[in-house]
C-alpha cells in the first residue's frame, strides 16, 4: 500500500464527482433509469421530507430504509440537511461517519463514511447526492493512527536515551569534588547500548515495512529452498533461545521448494521464531515444522508459550498492535514483527495463520505458493482422432 499525499486543500482522498441530478422535478421520471444504475446515492425529497425518489445505491447505504407499514423512512441527517437547504438557498457539501443501519454492511461495527452534496431544486424539493467513503476513511484513520504510534514508539526510547546520558555525565563528573562511580557508569552505558539497539530495530523494521508496502519494487520470483531457509533462521535465532534455555526443534518434509525472495521469506520465519521464544517460559520447546500440501508450503512455528486470547487473533497482524503490551515492553518488541509478517506472506501470494490456546501456546503457519506464478498447467495428453467414416 502507498500513502498519497496531495498539495490541495481538504482530504487527500478525494471523493467521487456527483452525479447529475435533473435540476427540475418535473425530469426526475425521465431520469430514473440512469440514476439506477449509478453507484453514487441520488435521492430527492419533497418538501416535507419524503423521498420523491431514491435509487437503489442510497437505499444499499442504509440511508433511506423501508419501515414495517410499506412507508420510507429517511435518515435524520439528510432531513436536517435538507432543512438548512432549504432555509439558506445555499448548497452545502458534508463529510460524515454514521453508524450502519442494520443489517446493512455486512454486520460490520464499523462507522460508514458517506460524502454528501444537497442542492435546492424548485417547489422546496432538495436533491441529494451520498458517495460511500468508507474505505477513504479508515485508510485516513490508519495513516493518522501510525504516525501517533510511530510517534510515541520513537519518542519512549529517544527520552529513555536523553535521561540515560545525564545520567551517566553524573556518574562520571567530578565538578562537585566527588569521585567518579564507575559501577554506575557501566551501568548506565549498558542501558544505553539497549535503547539504541531497541530504537535502531524499530526504524529498521520501520523501513522494512515501507518497501513491503510498496515503496520499492517486488524482486523477481525465484525458486528458494526451504531447508536453506530453515537454516538460516535457526543461525539468527539460537542465541537468543538459548539465553532462555528454549529448544529449536525442526520436523517435517526437507528439500522442499517455494518461490519468491530468500531474505524476505527467512526474515518472516526468523520474525515468528523470535516472537515464539520471547513470549515462551524457559525451559519449553519451539518447532518449525514444515510440509507440502498440494500446491502449497507449509512453514509452521509452534510453541509452548502463554498463548493468545480470542479476542486478539484478529489483530496481532495489525501494526503496533500488542496483546500483552507489559510483556512486550519487557521482551523489547516493536509491535512490527508480526505485520512485517502478514505483508512478507501476501507479497508472496501467500498468506499466514495462527491457531492458540491460552496457556498452551500458539502455531503461526505460513502458507506459500510452491510452484513459480506464471506456471502454466499441464496439458493433458494427446489423443490420436480417427477420421470419420460414412
């Protein structure tokens, strides 16, 4: 995904042109097919509210709904709308969030976005135009959402450094006749060294997260083999599994092939071995298990750790994203890894899942393509015909 940014005033996403609406009620009836078959929401009211007419784009938004006795009923924003239109003359253009009618979106929970234009017509009727931005809207609540969390992630270790080298000037000054502490001192550059390694991770995988989204081109598809890749992970991720007495176990089907980026695909399993062992007692076991099912490959890490709760599957993938945010400040994540995960599987036509019981520990299995993506398949083979005899 690529953010656009745009130099005009007003949202960078802009909303659909509106729709022709006849500038007379009298048209309206000639109008009808083609209002029809538009995706904007036309909708004319009369002076007293009721719909003259609504397409089938405004009744799918929710906006004008149809009640028990055969009547239609209209949303009381657009009957405000509509008011003020009438009262000024003047037309008016509004951005909302309204919560969904029921039974309309899917079930979703989440506000829809409705761009709306009222404009008079003749007899106190008002016509009124509703493009569905919804999307629009929560790509713009994501973008604003991660710039407060890249702000506050930097800005905790960026502060922690600041006091830290105060600190440590303390420790070794001597302008108060005092003798310098070099136990403290020590100790404050070890805690230094660790904020800028927990701050350098963070914009690394920052800048990670921009070329997966977009930012720079995907590399060509080439077959990669996944004991390769197996192996580099258990090189990165043996010494901070052993510092916890934490077992890497490997099981499954070796020389199997996948296609894609070999850096990419190990950083993903390294991502899931990592969280595996910070978020696993001491002493437990952490498997990468690996097998192919039909055209698929299956790389799975499987651990015996706290495990997640219900309510979270859904959103460990989301960026910044912590079930446990006290253990994860502990562990030292960034809240970037599973993401960087989820973006790595579908650049490769893949995808990755994750099965978990609270206090028994969770599997992440990453799905992967195990044939190029251009194959083509295989034709079937050739019958000889026999000429047809009268």
């Amino acid at each position: 995904m690529q953010w656009g940014f745009s130099r005009r005033k007003g949202p960078a996403l802009a909303a659909p042109a509106p729709a022709a609406v006849p500038a007379s009620v009298d048209n309206v009836s000639l109008a009808r097919p083609t209002l029809a078959a538009l995706r904007v929401g036309v909708l004319v009211l009369d002076a007293v509210d009721r719909p003259v007419l609504a397409n089938p784009a405004v009744r799918e938004m929710g906006l004008v709904t149809r009640r028990p006795g055969g009547a239609d009923e209209v949303h009381t924003i657009l009957r405000t709308l509509a008011g003020q239109v009438r009262r000024t003359g003047a037309n008016r253009e509004v951005a909302l969030d309204l919560p969904r009618a029921l039974g309309v979106g899917g079930g979703s929970s989440e506000p829809m976005g409705v761009h709306v234009w009222a404009s008079a017509l003749d007899s106190g009727h008002v016509a009124i135009e509703a493009a569905d931005v919804t999307e629009a809207h929560r790509l713009a609540r994501v973008r604003r959402d991660f710039v407060a969390n890249v702000s506050h992630e930097l800005k905790t270790p960026v502060g922690a450094l600041q006091l830290l080298a105060e600190a440590l000037l303390d420790a070794v000054s001597t302008d108060d006749g005092g003798a310098p502490d070099p136990a403290a001192a020590r100790r404050f550059a070890e805690r230094i060294q660790h904020e800028s390694t927990r701050l350098g991770r963070l914009v690394s995988e920052l800048l990670e997260l921009g070329r997966l989204q977009g930012a720079e081109p995907l590399p060509e598809p080439l077959p990669v083999c996944v004991d390769r890749i197996v192996a580099e992970v258990l090189d990165r991720t043996r010494t901070p599994a052993a510092a916890r007495d934490i077992e890497l176990v490997v099981v499954g089907r070796r020389g199997l092939t996948v296609y894609g980026s070999e850096s990419q695909l190990a950083t993903a399993v390294v991502n899931l071995v990592e969280n595996a062992v910070a978020y696993s007692p001491e002493g437990t076991r952490v498997t990468i298990g690996t097998r192919a099912h039909e055209d698929t490959v299956e790389i799975a890490v499987a651990d015996q750790g706290i495990g997640i709760e219900p309510r979270d599957l859904d959103r460990i993938f989301e960026r910044f994203y912590r079930a446990d945010k006290a253990r994860s400040r502990a562990t030292g994540g960034t809240g970037l890894g599973l993401a960087i995960v989820k973006h790595i599987a579908t650049n490769h036509a893949g995808r990755v899942d994750v099965v978990s019981t609270v206090g028994a520990g969770s599997t992440f299995t990453l799905r992967l393509p195990g044939r190029p993506p251009d194959a083509a398949l295989p034709l079937p083979p050739s019958v000889e015909i026999e000429p047809h005899r009268a």
